[in-house]
C-alpha cells in the first residue's frame, strides 16, 4: 500500500500514470537508524515520547521468546509443530544480535531488513516484506497545513497567524503498528514553482488563450518535476506506536503473515485545535493543534499528540495522552474536537464495537457509552451509558455527530448524536441545556431518539455517523441516518430490508429518556404517511432516460445504464416529523457517511457480491433534497435535462 500525489491536469483532469512523489518508496530508501520512531510514556519530560529503539525495547515482555513463541499466537516460524521447518532453540530463545527475539525483532520493527527471508529459509528471522510501509487500508490518510478555523476564541486569531508557516503534513494510519507523519511540502524553491503553476492556471482560468494555456502547462510541468526530485516532499518526518498495539506488534515478523495478517492503526485520525489554558485572555491564552486517533480493528484505546509544531525536535511533537478504559471496544468511532458550554476543549469517543470480555481483553458489559475526555489532559470527564446492550448483544455505539453552534466561529456544541447495531438513534446532552430551568428532567444524559425497524419489526443496524441540519422556515434540527451493517463476512449474506430516514428533534425534555421518542418511525410502511407522521417516498428504478445529460447517466450506452426515480410526497416540518425510504435492491444498505451541502444530501448505498471472485458488487449514488428525501429540482442547471432533475440515484 501506499500514499502519493499526483499533479492533475487543469485543463482536462487527466490523472498521469506517475506520481509527483510516493511515500512507499522514500521510506524504503530511509536509513532505519535515522527514523524517529516514538512511543507513549508519561514519564518522559516536556514530550512524553519515548523512542522506540533496540535499546529501549530489547528487553521488553512484548517481544520475548515467552511472549512470541506461546502457541496458537506465536510466530510459526516458532511453532514447530506448524510448518516443517522452525528457527532453532537457540534462535528463538536470544534476545541479543544472535537471536529472533528482542534487539532484532525490534529492528526488524524500525526497518531493518536483513533478517528477512522465505519461511524455510532459518538463516532469516522473518518475513519478506514488499516495503517497510504497512498497507493503509481503512485508514484514510489526513493534510494538515495551518489553522483553518476562524474562532471568535480569545487568542485564536495569534495563534493562526503564529502557524501560518508551519510544515505541512499528511499523517497516515498504517498496519505496521504506526501513525506516520509525512512531509507535504518542498524546498523553498519547489514551492515557489508550484505556487508559480497555480497562478498560472489562474490566470489561464480568467483569460483562456493560447498564449496562457501554453504558459500554464509549461509552469504545471515545472512544478511536477521540481516536486519529483524535491528531497524533503513526501519523507517521513517521524512515527508513533500507540502503546495499545505494542503486546501484538511481534506478528509482523511471522512468515506466515499473509495467511495472519492483522490490523493495528485502522482509523483515521481527527485533527482540530483547542485552547488548554487562560483561555479567556487574548494575550496569555494558549492553542494547541491536536490530532486524535483510534485503532479500528486494530485495539482498544484513543491517542492524542500534540502537533502544533510537527518538526521532529527535542520538544515537539508531543503526546499528549492515551485512553483506554474496561467498557471501551474497538475504537470504530470517529472522535470529536469541541467545546463544552463551560469553556472546556474535550474529545468524545464512543464505546466502539465488541466492548465484551474476548481474546483481546477480559472487561466489557456491552453497554453503548459516549466518553467526554479532556482534551488537553486525557481525564474522563464524564462516562455517558445508553444503558443498552449486554455481552451476548453488545451495542455497538460507534460513530458520532457533534452538532456545535458554527463548526467554523464557534465550536460549542450543543448536542450529540449517534447510532447503534441494535437500530437505535441517541441524542446525548452533554451540557445539560435540554429542558426547562428546574425541570427535573431537563438536563439528562442519552434520550432515545428512534427505533429504526424494517417492515417486519426487526431492527436496522445504524454503522454510519448521523448528518444534522436545519430547517430554516420552522427552525428545527432534523438528524438523517441510513442503516445497514457490513463489517464482517457473513454481513454480505444479509437480505434484511434496509432504509434511510429524516428525523425531526424539537429537542424537548423527556419523562422517559430510556423510552424512544420514534419507535419504528416507518410504520406500517404503506400509503404516503407513517403513524407516526414521517412522510414516505418511494423510488422506482428505469434505464437511463434518452435526454439525460451524460454527467447524470450516459442514454446512448447498451445496456442502458439503471437510475432510480422518487416519489415527489410534500414534506412540511411544522406538522410531519421526518421523511423516510426503502432501499431498492436486495441485501442494498446505507454504510457511508452522508453529507449534506447547500440543501443537497448525499451517500452512497453498497450491495455486496457473494459470488468469490467477484471484487466489489454494486454501489449507488444517492442524491436527494434534504426536505423531502424526493428529487432535488433546486439544483437542476442547464447542464441537466428534465429527466435527470427526477433522478434520484446514479449507479456507480
């Protein structure tokens, strides 16, 4: 796997077949006692960095032979009842330079690569590796440059014109054990000419002649070059090894690893900035630039950095803390950066996937939980329990919306939404503002928001984080969330009906929180109004309509391309409380991200392929107006004919 850039045409889009730069490679070249690798450790003044070397890891339980060795976990080539061939005793049980545990493992770990070799090759500790970068496989790789927020914050607006130079970085996620920190920008000298192609492709934007264009690809091949060569792009700047994921960082080296292969850093990190102290004095106030990860299927746990400087020195970057905590499962959830109404910066995780007593850890009741963490410390603040889900059905409240006064002034946030495996969507007040002044319920932790069921009464997993948005005529928050799961094998395999819903919250205190406000908001799923007043729109697939514009589907291809028409129902908000639809195809669900943007919402839907070789199935893209879940007629242009302003769906 790997991570690079690629300079695209700005006249045709075209993607060349080369890439200005590529990590994998730059790391390959990178002598391995030059990296700056890191570790968690509270102990270590000003950083709390520890490095991860021989030196300080050799002797370490985690990659001993008692640790390595131990059957059915160890490494084959140590199980010698496994394979024909093993390392021999007196390989595996030395932790010095003669041996396949400590010091070299460790190296191994860093880089190293001469103790690679074939699995009945017992001159060679581990496996062949393809390139020191693991593969990034869920974890999408996250640009930082400088401050991009303009909050009204006392002192924010030094602190962003303090970093406005800072080195720019993509920090990645990776299955070799490590967040990576990768330059994202050049020499002096490269930058000034891929400045130079930017205000030449400007400049061609604003006068299209030939003299600009030829002026413009002239200084765009300059600058692709300038950055290929450049030394310093697309290097890594240094590493860090979430403590969570060192007891299983040994099972790299097993040379049956691509029959093993394992996850560690899975998730992509959260970047924000947050204020740790004098926050409300403009000239003493302190910022920090932090970027928050979990593990996915990789662990247990939460780590935080700081990045405000991300040049490797003796003082910077820094960690700040790690999180784990007994009902806390495999970090799956999306952390949030924000305020709380008292000033306080804080981070909140979720309770994740799988929060039970298993081979990874012997704690866990199952129960959905949002943790408020302080953001610059890493205490708990609060443990907010839904009080749903046990360990044989665990609830698997994973990612998360944090709906804040104006992501881009005010970071404040005002409430909290996410769903679970079990189908239910949660509103959680963190700020305790729900409810009227001495009401005694105002002020609770988690209301149920809604039972979302098919039309057989059996509930629809929510694995997608819910979108909000603002109905500006009646002034209501409405959450949209689609259902459907597919995080394991035998998810493809499901024919469950699986929908997507609008869901009106007029933010009102409940007598009973643990009693949802919409239970089973789509039925009885017949007519046009649900019971309990959700509107129902229903889509029709066809073929491609002839008149269609070829940016919506292509009418002249054989076969014609399938879209999806929608029912046009009315929604009004002042008395209906939602809109909802079915999904069209068999065993079809939501398991994307929506996004909502200038009245449009977005998603994409996936029905999975049983067949073996099959790679991919089927995915849809979804378009709807955000009022309705119908068609979206406002955003028809010229470019679009009158059949595709009807068309709901483009098939991918």
């Amino acid at each position: 796997m790997n991570s690079s850039r690629k300079t695209l045409n700005p006249f045709t889009g075209a993607v060349p077949a080369t890439s200005d730069w590529a990590v994998q490679g730059k790391l390959d070249a990178k002598t391995p006692a030059s990296r700056n690798i890191w570790t968690f450790d509270s102990s270590v003044a000003v950083t709390k960095l520890k490095a991860f070397t021989s030196a300080n890891f050799a002797a370490n339980a985690n990659f001993l032979t008692p640790h390595i060795s131990t059957s059915p976990t160890g490494l084959t080539q140590f199980l010698c009842a496994s394979i024909d061939t093993c390392l021999p005793a007196t390989v595996q049980d030395n932790a010095n330079a003669l041996g396949a545990t400590g010091a070299n493992l460790v190296e191994f770990l860093r880089g190293v690569r001469t103790n690679e070799g074939a699995i009945d090759d017992n001159s060679k500790f581990y496996r062949q590796r393809q390139h020191v970068l693991g593969d990034l496989v869920n974890a999408q790789a996250v640009y930082v440059n400088q401050p991009l927020y303009n909050y009204a914050d006392a002192g924010y607006s030094a602190f962003v014109a303090a970093q406005a130079t800072r080195q720019a970085v993509v920090y990645a996620g990776a299955n070799d054990g490590m967040l990576h920190a990768f330059a994202a920008k050049g020499s002096a000298a490269t930058e000034a000419l891929v400045e130079a192609s930017a205000a030449a492709s400007a400049a061609y934007s604003l006068n299209p002649t030939t003299a600009n264009q030829t002026a413009a690809e002239n200084a765009a091949l300059a600058a692709a070059t300038a950055v290929g060569a450049d030394t310093i792009i697309g290097q890594e700047l240094w590493a860090y090894i979430p403590t969570m994921v060192i007891p299983n960082l040994y099972k790299l080296a097993d040379k049956n690893y691509k029959n093993k292969h394992r996850y560690y850093v899975d998730a992509t990190p959260v970047v924000g900035d947050i204020c740790v102290s004098d926050c409300g004095n403009a000239a003493l106030a302190v910022w920090k630039t932090i970027l928050v990860g979990g593990l996915a299927r990789g662990g247990r746990g939460y780590y935080a950095l700081d990045i405000t400087d991300p040049t490797p020195t003796p003082t910077t970057p820094k960690a700040l803390w790690e999180f784990t905590n007994d009902d806390l499962g495999f970090s799956y959830g999306n952390p949030q950066i924000v305020k709380l109404s008292n000033g306080t910066w804080v981070v909140l995780v979720t309770s994740g996937y799988n929060n039970i007593p298993n081979d990874d850890a012997a704690t866990g009741d199952g129960k959905g939980r949002l943790f408020v963490i302080n953001a610059a410390t890493g205490a708990l603040i609060r443990a907010i329990s839904t009080g749903v889900g046990d360990t044989t059905s665990p609830s698997g409240l994973a990612k998360i919306t944090a709906q804040v006064v104006n992501p881009s002034s005010d970071n404040t946030v005002e409430a909290v939404y996410g769903g679970d495996l079990l189908g239910n969507l949660w509103r959680f007040d963190i700020n305790d503002t729900i409810g009227a002044a001495g009401d005694a319920n105002a002020g609770y932790d988690a209301q149920l928001l809604a039972i979302l069921k098919d039309g057989a009464g059996i509930r629809q997993p929510i694995t997608t984080k819910p979108e909000v948005g603002l109905i500006p005529k009646v002034n209501v928050k409405v959450v949209y969330v689609g259902t459907g799961r597919f995080l394991a094998a035998d998810d493809a395999s499901d024919t469950s009906q699986q929908s997507f819903y609008a869901i009106k919250d007029v933010r009102a205190a409940n007598t009973t929180p643990a009693t949802a406000i919409y239970d089973n908001p789509g039925a009885p799923r017949t007519g046009v109004r649900s019971t309990a007043g959700f509107i129902r729109q229903v889509q029709t697939e066809i073929d491609c309509p002839a008149g269609t514009a070829k940016n919506i589907c292509d009418p002249d291809l054989v076969p014609k391309p399938k879209v999806r028409t929608s029912t046009t129902n009315p929604v009004d908000f002042t008395v209906d409380s939602g809109w909802f639809f079915d999904l069209n195809t068999t065993s079809e669900r939501a398991n994307t991200d929506p996004a909502l943007a200038l009245g449009l919402l977005a998603f994409n839907t996936n029905v999975p392929s049983l067949a073996a070789c099959d790679v991919g199935g089927t995915s849809y893209q979804v378009f709807v107006d955000y009022l309705t879940g119908g068609p979206s007629s406002r955003h028809c242009r010229t470019i679009l004919s009158a059949n595709s302003c009807q068309i709901s769906w483009l098939q991918a």
